[in-house]
C-alpha cells in the first residue's frame, strides 16, 4: 500500500509540479500569520506548568482570590542629597506613590513606611516596620498587594501601570532609585527571557543545521533546498501552533530547535538518495525511485518519532502534553515538506535536459 502510495503521489508531482508548488505557497503564505498570535500565547508562570488538580495548587488559587496574596515590591533606594527614607520629603513623595498605587484595577492594597509613619517632619525614633526599611535607612519597599492570579497579561497591565505613575510623579522624587521586584516581576522578565531565548536557540539551531549540510553536501544548491523544505516546515508548526492558540512554556520553548534536528534528516534522505538515482536515471525516473525506495522507510520514522512524543500525553503536567503536540505537529510538517515538497524542489531545480 505504501509502495503504491509513493508512485501515486511521485506521478502527481511529476504531471502537476507547478500547481502544487502554487499550492505549498498559498499553504505557506496562509498559515504565516498565525506566528504573530505565539506571543500573545506565552506563559512565564511556573505556576501554569503544573495541573491544576494539586491541593497545595488549589490553596495559592483560594489565597489569591481571598487575600490578594500575590505581592510586588517597589524598592526605593536613596541617592544623591537625600540619604535617610524617613525624611519628610520622602515620605510624601512614597505615600503619592502608594495613593496612586492603590487606584490600579488589580490592586488590592499597599503598605509603606509612609502609611505607617505618616508624614511628620522629624523622624520616628522608633522602628515599627522593621521588615520595610533596612538597617542603614537608605532602602526602603512599598508593598503592593495585587490579585493577578500569575496571569501574563495581567502581570504585564500591573508593572505597566506602576511603572507609569513613577513616571507620572518623577518630578516629586526627592532622589530615590526605584526598582520593582517580586514574583509578578520575574514572571514578566521570564517572558522575555523566553522569547529572546526561543529566538537564539532557533537561530542557531538553524545555522548548525546549515553548516553540517554544507560539510556533506559542498554545494549551495543543496544546502538552500535541504534548509528551505525545513525552514518551510518550521513556519507551517509555529503558525499552526499559533492559530491553534497552543501555550508556549519555558519546556515547549525547546520544540522548533528539536524539531529542526530530528526532522531535517528526512529531506537529507529524501536529496541524497534522489542524487544518487541522477547519475544514471533521468530527473523524472529518480523522483520515481526515490519516493518507492523512502516513503516506507521515512514514514515509519516519522511514525514511531512521533508515537514517541505523544506518549508524553500520558503524563499529568499541561506543558509536557503541550510540547508533545507541538512535536508531533513538526515532525508530521517535516515529513509532508520532505516527501511532499522536496521532490518537487528537486525536480524544478535540475536543468539537466531530460535523457
């Protein structure tokens, strides 16, 4: 059945070669834009990696939506002429922060040394929130009670949102450094470190790739058709995946660079063998051979490839189960660009004159 599937689909490459070029473009070209929706789907959370059934899960959940329990601080540093957070200045300047603070959607409530002090000109003589200003009285936190539940987007709208009243009321600071820290925080910068390192790790998977093949192959040629059924087939999963509004996770980050080593070797198979077919067939007679001499071997290591990954499904952790779909998605994209695309590459590339 295989053997005859693979001459069926080589004659329908070889008498409509054009149209399904055509026809992998606008499959190219219509998936695109579902790349652009990956951002939007990121988690930073570790949080979200676990299932939702665990007890103590359920307990943080029950916390938040009871007390706000997830806190961010606003660290204050003084600098420059104002060396002492209790100073009068300062402390009017932290509780306007604390009012605006508080105005936010998300907000809970906050605590400072302002709202426990007030605003007397001299200082306390007594420390009564030791664990809000440090032992030197240089530093001191605004406590920002919040409820985002470890929500990306509204961990983004709450940063956004502080960030913009210091910014509001930089002209009332007295000469404090600001930084914002907490969990909330980390969960945003975890999202940039996840994009920019899905980014690298892509990036230089891709160039590995593409130098290894030109160690092999020694032609251009070669390499840019090997790389482009593969560059192909990575827009095809993460449009895909995009579209399917899949949640990319600090584990599923991993899966185009996976994907890119594990299903770069069926196109390796599927141009060396036609290659070896070219020194004495024609170009139509190689693409016949080679498709009945790989299709079987090709699918069935992208099958038990596959099989592999999906056994992942099985596991109980949400982000283990996400990345056994997105590699099963580019393992199956691979082999659709190797046995479906790659020929007809092939074909279309070889100028030699029919014999």
């Amino acid at each position: 059945m295989i053997d005859q599937l693979a001459q069926t689909l080589a004659r329908l490459q070889l008498k409509h070669t054009k149209l399904l070029l055509a026809i992998f473009l606008v499959f190219t070209l219509a998936v695109l834009p579902g790349i652009v929706f990956l951002p939007s789907h990121v988690e930073p959370s570790l949080e979200r990696v676990m299932p939702s059934f665990i007890e103590e899960l359920r307990l943080v959940n029950h916390m938040r939506t009871q007390f706000g329990s997830d806190i961010t601080y606003v660290v204050l540093t003084a600098n420059g002429p104002l060396y002492d957070v209790r100073d009068k200045a300062a402390l009017e300047y932290i509780s306007v922060l604390e009012q605006a603070f508080q105005q936010r959607e998300l907000v809970v409530g906050t605590q400072s040394i302002a709202s426990i002090y007030g605003t007397q000109e001299e200082y306390p003589t007594e420390v009564i929130a030791p664990d809000m200003i440090s032992k030197g009285n240089d530093i001191t936190v605004i406590k920002v009670i919040t409820d985002t539940g470890a929500d990306a987007d509204a961990i983004n709208e709450l940063i956004d949102g502080i960030e913009t009243d210091i910014e509001q009321f930089s002209a009332l600071n007295p000469g404090f450094d600001i930084q914002i820290t907490g969990f909330n925080v980390i969960d945003k910068l975890t999202f940039n470190v996840i994009m920019s390192d899905f980014l690298v790790i892509t990036g230089v998977s891709m160039s590995l790739i593409a130098l290894i093949l030109w160690l092999f192959f020694r032609t251009g040629k070669k390499v840019l058709l090997a790389m482009s059924v593969l560059f192909a087939a990575v827009i095809w999963t993460m449009g895909i995946v995009g579209y399917l509004g899949m949640t990319i996770t600090v584990v599923s980050m991993v899966s185009i660079a996976m994907i890119m080593g594990l299903g770069i070797d069926f196109s390796v198979h599927m141009m060396h063998t036609y290659y070896e077919y070219r020194e004495k067939h024609s170009p139509k007679k190689s693409v016949l051979l080679t498709q009945k001499e790989l299709m079987r071997a090709v699918f069935g290591a992208a099958a038990t490839t596959i099989a592999g990954f999906l056994a992942l499904l099985f596991g109980v952790l949400p982000a283990m189960q996400t990345l056994a779909i997105i590699l099963a998605i580019g393992i199956f994209n691979t082999l659709f660009g190797a046995i479906g695309l790659m020929p007809l590459l092939l074909y279309t590339t070889d100028k030699v004159k029919e014999q």
